[in-house]
C-alpha cells in the first residue's frame, strides 16, 4: 500500500498547493480535486486544512481502493 499512497499524494498534495498559492491548476489537478467530493479544499482553507484534507481522503480508502486509484493514476488502469 506504500507505494500507492506515494502515487496518489504525489499528485493531490502539489495539486492542493497549486489551487491556493498560485491560483491556477491544470486540467489532471482539477480532475483530482473533484475526488474530494466530501469535503472540498476550499480556496480560503489554508494549506494546512488543505492538507488535511487530503490525508483524511486518503487514510479513509482501504487498501484495494487505493490499490485502484493509484493504478488509474498512473495510467494502467486504462489498459
């Protein structure tokens, strides 16, 4: 389950801090931020919150779930 979290924080951590430091985030990001459908980072969240968030997303998935997510990530659950 390491590496998957590796992969899906990689991706939703740089994202968080791209929408509230420079206000901008590319297409892949904004697709990441709408995972987060339950709680959504906010553009007044602070990065901490933000953070937060994040690792709260994440430490709710089970192993098979974040197993699923990090493959579609990455681009092998395409094939």
């Amino acid at each position: 389950a390491f590496p998957c979290m590796g992969q899906i924080l990689g991706l939703m951590i740089p994202t968080a801090y791209s929408l509230l430091v420079s206000r901008h985030v590319s297409t892949r990001q904004s697709l990441a931020l709408d995972l987060l459908r339950e709680d959504p980072i906010l553009e007044t969240d602070s990065l901490y919150q933000a953070y937060m968030k994040i690792l709260d997303f994440v430490g709710g998935m089970t192993d098979n779930a974040a197993a699923k997510m990090a493959r579609e990530i990455s681009g092998i659950g395409m094939i």
